[in-house]
C-alpha cells in the first residue's frame, strides 16, 4: 500500500462536483479558529455545516489521489489526516513517524 502524499494547506476552499447522495453539489470547507480553543475544520454542501472538533491547527489540503483532506495538528504533537466526509481518518502519524516532519510542514505559514 503506497502512502498518500498531502500538499496545498489552505485555510479555506471550493470544490465542485463534490458526491453527495446521487447527485453533485458545491462544498465549501473553511478552518475556523476560536483563541481558546484551536481550530476546526467545518464543511457545508446543502444543509448545515458539518463540523469537526478543536485540535491545536487544521488545514484543508489536496490528495496526491485528486481527494480532498484535512489536516489536524494535535496538541500532543502528531497529525491525523481526516477524509473529507468528516467521517474516516485516513491515517494518525506520530511524531516517531518517519512521515512526521513532512506532514507536520502542512501547518508552517506559507512564505
């Protein structure tokens, strides 16, 4: 199984034609951020918003298999990658994790 590479950490997008029952709609993912608490991801296509909980960081981010992810920095140190129904993490790595300081450049501020 080859791993998933993640790049374009963004705070806010639109995706088109994304599946939502039988049909196609618009969904539109954004990063809030409360400064107690964190940040969380949340995204809306038809109906309410459908949110996730606090971490310390999130980012949405694109697939290297052309789906969209989001990113979670916890405050303990390692990123889960989260598919984009909300429902399933893709992955947990920990900061022992070869993969670990890749994934963890997602949440650097963009130069």
């Amino acid at each position: 199984m080859s791993m998933i590479s993640y790049s374009n950490p963004r705070m806010m997008a639109t995706i088109e034609n994304w599946p939502s029952g039988g049909k196609r709609v618009t969904a539109t993912f954004n990063i809030e951020t409360d400064p107690r608490r964190g940040q969380r991801a949340w995204r809306i296509t038809t109906g309410a918003p459908k949110k996730l909980t606090f971490a310390k960081q999130m980012r949405i981010v694109d697939g290297g298999d052309g789906k969209t992810y989001i990113a979670e920095l916890s405050s303990y140190g390692f990123v889960t990658i989260m598919r984009g129904d909300m429902k399933y993490n893709e992955e947990v790595v920990h900061v022992n994790n070869p993969r670990h300081p890749e994934l963890l450049a997602l949440f650097e501020p963009r130069r």
